[in-house]
C-alpha cells in the first residue's frame, strides 16, 4: 500500500475542492504489512476502535456560522476559524487555526500517574509559510483513486540560512467531515496569497548542467510545482535565441511568470526577451536613446550553469530547490538591469559587461567549441594569460553623484543624447580590463562578489578598470576574487559607482597592423590588440558581443523583477580556480 496525497490542481471554486481532489500527487514511502496473522488483525480491530473513538469526538467548528463568516471574511487575525483534534506524530493534539497561523497544542495524559516532565507546549506554523494542502491517503499498489483516508497535510517552505528547504506536517484524522472542512477553510486562506503565481512559462536550456538541466528540472522542480497546483509549459529549447523568439511572439497574459533553467546564457537570453517584448508593447523606439519599460512578468531562475552569478546573487545560493520555492512563495525581487548600445541603437539588455581580458577570453573559448566546455574555458584563460595585451580606450562614465544633478534625464525620454558632455568624466590609456556590472555577481569562484561594491537594486553600476600592469600583478587580483580579500586593493585598479559608461576602443587604422594573438614576440606591456575581424570583443553575461565602435552601457533602476531575495554573500564554501 502507498500514502497518497490529493490535490485540486483544476478546481475553480475553493468549496468544490474538496469532492475534485480525486487525483494527482504520489508521495512517501510505501506503508507494508508486518508481523504474524494475529498481530496483523489486532492492529486492525485497535485501528477501527480508534477511528469509531475519533469520528465520534470529531473536532467541529468554533461557530455555527462558521461558513458564513467564512464567506464574508470577517474574521480577526487572532480569531479562531475552525478547531478540532488531530493526532500529530504519535500524540493527540488541539489545533487551532486563525486567518494568519496554525496552532496545536498536546493534549495532556488524563491518567494522574502522567510524567511530571510532559509540558504543555504550544507549536504553530505560519501560513504564510505554507505552500501547499493536501487529502492523505492510503491506498493499494495500482489504485488510482479512493482509498483509507488519513488526515491531511501542509506543506512548509522552512528557511536554514539561505536554504529553503521543503517540510510537511500531517495532521491525521479519519472523519470525512471534519477534514472537508479544514481542507476547504485552508485552500481559501492560502488562495489569498498574493504574487503566488499558478501559471509559469518555463524555458530548459537542454545542454546546460553538463546535459542534465532538463533531468534536474524533472526530478528537483516539477514535483514542487506540482505539489503547489503550478501549471507549468514547458519549452526545451534547440537553439540559441529560440526562446527569444517565443517570447517576442506569445500570449504573456496566460502565464503570471516566466522560468529559466540554465546558466548566465540562457538567463541572459530570457531576460533580454522580456525586456524586449515589454519594450515592443510599449511602442519604445529601440532605435534611439530611449527610457525603456519595466517587464510585464517576474523572471524565475533555477541554476543549471557553471557559474550562475545572477542566480547566486538574488538567492544568495546555488541550489534548484531554493530557487524554485522562491519561485512557488511568490518572493519578488526588483534589480537593476544595463542597456548596451552602439551607434544609438539598443544591442541588448543585460546585467555585466567585461571589456578586454574578459572579452578576448570569452572570444577564444568560442573558437573553440568543439572542445568540452570545462576544458575550452581553461584553454582559453591560460593562453590569453599568456599573451596578455592591454587595449588603448577613452572611457568615460557618470557617477552616481553627477547624474543626480543632471535633471534632463528624466526629461528627453524617447531620443537624443540624455546627457550634457559636462556629466561625463574621461579616463584615456591602456587597460587590461574593463568590468561594468549592475548586480554584485556572486558564484562560487567569487564569495564575495565580481563587483562587491554594488547592489540588485541600488540605482547604480560598478565600473572596475584594471590598468596596464605586470602580468603577475594581474593574476594576483584574479587570485584574489576566491577569497575574502579585497581583490580591487591594487594601485592598478580604479573602480566608481556610476550612472552610465561610454567606451571607445583606438579606432582601428592607429592599431599595428602586424599585431595578432598569436604574435609572442611583441611587447605585452605596450602594444594593444583586437581581433582581426575589425569588430571588439564584448563578455556580456557569458555571451560573447563583437561591437564594431564605441559601446554605450546605461544602468536602468529595478526594470526588471526576479522571484528570489537579496543576499548579499553566498553561503557556499567558495571554491578555487584550478586555471591560476
């Protein structure tokens, strides 16, 4: 025999819940005979003894109007709904539940020989904390509907630091109607959540995970959904900008979120799509300086990448479970997001940028995909390392302070440059990289963060310049990002909180033209490269973006919102680079 559980996942009205929960939900262990024939038959005639006790002292409700009350959902915080007796573990308890919690106390041995030390000792759950309600029973193997009925159960999402972490409490109770009732009044209070979606587009990168996203998917986040009554349709896509596509042409009024399952690529992709679809809705002009909209639904994130820093960074942790209960409590999260524009024309949205050794390393790992990607991404930061080259820039940024005095960014909205040449401050020089990122970026390589001076949703970026310096000099600070030391503490690196960020690479005809990756035998120090293609490098969230000019990055306060929390450091042990 198995325990089954019972939900209503298509039921509409909250009072027809109970006679539609038929089907669904097969959970626990299976429950198997023991002992001899007579031991067997024993616990069945105690069983039904025990079940003639208990339906004949069924709990009942607090008033006679209980249902009316209900209805018209007059009832004080503190006040009692509904109460009856529920046996809770091994013992007998009276549980209470209000509009807010439930309550069960034990219910005190009548015998006076009773242990002195057993107290009277009152635990609760808060129902805010509670995801999920279920019918329990017991059925045989194969039998799809019917069966012994159990009691009930809820379902808890508990926090452990910056774990969530599912946890059910059963209450049992073998009268029909009493946990009609109870499950009825339940359903109805947790149906009044709001943000909780029940609706989900969900897009599996099917490669990510070393090939098993779609797998994790199935086995950590399916059934949790499930057991919240999500619907969720699922896409596995087959292509790069497959769920771009789908995004810019669906109906997004029949879901009430969307979920990626994947790495920084493929939450980059989604999250570019949303803001994309948000801005064609609007009748935005992607073609000018504009001031774009808000995404119209919240972005679910379940990690499946080798990094996953904006999963780390919302959640604070790298961990499918955590992110999909965030997903089924409806936490939001407002971040910022960066706009990247070339030539007055939106590229894309994004979170992080990397100019020069970040860009070149991701450009010579893509030469080389038909190498497995743990290997082609060491290959690719040992040979850049080895041929570290500065780039020759103008860089200029807005801080936060001087965009703050600027008042006509609030005004020209739809078009021309939106800021004075006054507001922006010029750096000219060598750098060996350039670091623009809106959210901390936080993975396990970096505990602390690619950008620990900067927020989700401080209004800001981080701008990190890594000047021209020795190549050890350089590989001391990428050391350091796997510890707790202060990875920009270098004379070499200037870092600010800015507004927006204009770079333009040396144009092309000022570079030499007998410089090339290969070439080992030019000074490293002094003489800068590009690719031979004319175009510059971009890393834009694990993406590779070749800009053929200057690159305009504007930062864009909590224009999109993220199912999760701000967590400001990761809780996983941080984990060193094997590369250097």
């Amino acid at each position: 025999m198995d325990v089954m559980y019972e939900c209503p996942c298509k039921s509409i009205n909250v009072l027809n819940a109970w006679s539609e929960s038929q089907e669904e939900l097969r959970e626990t262990q299976p429950v198997s005979p023991r002992g001899t024939r007579k031991r067997v038959k024993a616990k069945k005639k105690k069983r039904k003894q025990q079940n003639e006790k208990r339906s004949v002292s069924a709990p009942q409700l607090c008033t006679d109007d209980a249902d009316k009350c209900r209805t018209e959902k007059k009832y004080r915080p503190d006040e009692p709904i509904v109460r009856g007796i529920f046996q809770i573990g091994k013992k007998s308890h009276d549980v209470v539940l209000t509009e807010t919690r439930v309550t069960w106390t034990p219910i005190q041995p009548e015998t006076p020989t009773a242990d002195r030390d057993v107290k009277k000792q009152e635990e609760y759950v808060e129902l805010k904390d509670v995801f999920a309600v279920k019918v329990k029973r017991r059925r045989s193997a194969g039998q799809q509907t019917g069966g012994t009925l159990l009691g009930i159960t809820l379902f808890q999402c508990k926090k452990k630091g910056l774990k969530l972490k599912e946890h059910a409490i059963h209450l049992n109770n073998l009268s029909a109607d009493h946990c009609e009732i109870w499950f009825k009044s339940l359903k109805e209070i947790l149906s009044g959540f709001k943000n909780r979606p029940k609706s989900l587009k969900v897009f599996v990168n099917p490669i990510s995970h070393k090939k098993e996203a779609y797998q994790l998917y199935l086995d950590e986040v399916a059934p949790l959904f499930k057991l919240a009554d999500i619907e969720a349709d699922v896409t596995i896509t087959k292509r790069k900008g497959h769920a771009l596509s789908i995004l810019k042409d669906c109906s997004l009024e029949d879901y009430e979120g969307v979920v990626c399952v994947g790495g920084d690529g493929s939450v980059a992709e989604v999250a570019h799509g949303l803001l994309l679809r948000a801005q064609m809705d609007a009748g935005r002009d992607t073609d000018s300086i504009f001031t774009p909209v808000q995404a119209a639904l919240p972005l679910g994130i379940i990690p499946a990448g080798s990094t996953d820093v904006v999963a780390c960074s919302v959640h604070g942790i790298k961990r499918a479970v955590t992110a999909a209960l965030h997903i089924i409590m409806g936490h939001h999260q407002p971040v910022d997001v960066c706009s990247f524009s070339s030539m007055g024309r939106l590229l894309r949205f994004g979170f992080s940028a990397m100019f020069g050794f970040g860009g070149r390393t991701l450009a010579l790992a893509e030469r080389h995909r038909w190498m497995p990607p743990s290997q082609r991404r060491e290959f690719a930061l040992i040979k850049t390392l080895a041929n570290l080259k500065p780039e020759d820039c103008k860089l200029s940024f807005i801080t936060s302070r001087g965009a703050e005095d600027q008042t006509k960014a609030e005004q020209n909205r739809d078009g021309g440059d939106i800021w004075e040449d006054g507001s922006w401050q010029t750096r000219r020089g060598l750098f060996l990289n350039i670091s623009i990122m809106a959210i901390p970026c936080l993975c396990s390589m970096a505990p602390r963060g690619l950008a620990p001076n900067t927020r989700l949703n401080n209004g800001s970026m981080a701008l990190i310049a890594v000047g021209n310096t020795s190549r050890s000099e350089f590989i001391k600070h990428l050391k350091r990002y796997s510890s707790t030391k202060n990875q920009l503490g270098f004379s070499f690196i200037e870092t600010h909180t800015v507004k927006a960020v204009k770079l333009r690479p040396r144009s092309q005809g000022s570079w030499a033209d007998d410089v090339s990756e290969e070439n080992e035998e030019c000074d490293s120090k002094t003489v800068p490269i590009i690719s031979s293609e004319g175009t510059y490098p971009w890393n834009i969230d694990g993406d590779l973006l070749e800009v053929p000019s200057e690159l305009l990055i504007r930062v864009h306060p909590q224009l999109l919102t993220l199912f999760g929390a701000d967590m400001e450091e990761a809780e996983e042990a941080p984990v060193k680079c094997s590369c250097i």
